[in-house]
C-alpha cells in the first residue's frame, strides 16, 4: 500500500469530521443541556422500574392462588396502567435530550451529500417547525390538563387520577420547545446539523476512543 493511500485513515477522518459537525448538538448548551439530561435519565430509570414491575407482576402470575406467611401472592395490580402511565411519561423525558443530540429520525436521503450551508438552512427550518409543534403541543397538553382536573377523571382499576400523566407531559413539551431553540441558536451560530453517516461515525469513535482508555 503507498504511502498516499489515504484509507487506513478514512475513518478516523470520517469521525473527527462528524465530531466536528456534531460535536456542539451532543455536548455543553449550558444549563438547558444539563436539565435535559437529567430529564431523560430520569426517563430511563422510569423505564428500569416499569420493567422490574412488569417482571414482578408476571412472576406473580405465575405462582397466583399461592400464599407465603398469609401473604397471597399475585400480580400487580394495575400493572397495564401503571405500564401505560409510566411509558408516556418516559418518552416526554427523552424528547429534549433527544433534540439536542440531533437523535431524532430523519431521511436524509437527498441531503446527506448537501454543502454546510444548505444542512445550516435546512436544519433552521426543522428547528423552527419542531419548535412550533412542540408549544403547540405543550398548549394542548395543557387543556387537557385543565379538563381533567375539571372532571375528576381516573384510572378503571388504581383509581389514579388522570390529570397527574399530564403535568410532566406540558412541562417536557415546553423543555422540548425550549431545546429547540436552543439547537436553532446553534445552527444560526455556524453549527452544521450531522448527517445520519455522520452521527453514526462520531458514535463508533467516541465508544473506540472510551475503549482505549
């Protein structure tokens, strides 16, 4: 192989680039950045208690009618709405994290080969759009909040109240919008929104850099 075969470095260069690219979408926006990692942790410990619940309960199925020291064993009750409540909370934990590290689904199929500059335009009209919808959104959520406390509305077998899905629903849409903005601000700034290959790339050179480590 010649000395100016560039290959064995191509994709190192592939991930430094979409570091580059992506690296201001992933990492830092201040304080926003921090609140919503930490929202979508607390998403994924929600979803780690959903599914130690679901274990519990369908174990208790299993040995259902049967009593341990008086104590009748049996699944949870209430684990479908528990299962329900606890999911819709946990996907509005992650969508602001996920708008700022760019992990949304896009089809990037006519554009992954576009310029910068038309990857800047591009991504501030789909911060702007994604922005919009997540306050209109957050607006609704906030009717329907207002509805169920109006009514009283409750679950069929818990009884829990229905309007409490609702506060943190309002709330991340708002933070969703809010990182949004955040992104928008990015991009005005000189940021290049990634591309899937890109993102991908940047991915598989973190995780082979934190395993030389």
């Amino acid at each position: 192989m010649s000395r100016a075969d560039p290959a064995p470095h191509s994709v190192q260069g592939r991930g430094e680039k979409a570091s580059r690219s992506g690296g201001p979408f992933r990492t830092g926006f201040g304080p926003v950045g921090v609140l919503c990692r930490l929202v979508a942790m607390a998403g994924g410990l929600m979803l780690v208690a959903i599914a130690a619940m679901s274990v519990i309960s369908i174990i208790g199925r299993w040995f259902a009618g049967t009593s341990i020291g008086g104590l009748e064993l049996g699944p949870v009750p209430g684990d479908f709405e528990l299962v329900e409540t606890g999911t819709a909370i946990a996907v509005f934990c992650f969508l602001p994290q996920a708008q700022l590290a760019r992990a949304h689904v896009t089809v990037d199929l006519f554009t992954m080969r576009a310029g910068p500059a038309l990857r800047r335009v591009l991504g501030v009209i789909a911060d702007l759009l994604f922005a919009a919808t997540a306050a209109l959104l957050a607006w609704r959520l906030t009717i329907g909040l207002e509805e169920r406390l109006t009514y009283g509305e409750t679950t069929m077998i818990l009884g829990l109240p229905q309007w409490w899905v609702y506060v943190p629903g309002v709330a991340f849409m708002a933070l969703t919008a809010l990182a949004c903005l955040t992104t928008l601000a990015a991009t005005l700034r000189g940021a290049v929104p990634p591309t899937e290959a890109e993102a991908a790339a940047a991915e598989a050179g973190t995780a082979r850099g934190e395993s030389r480590r």
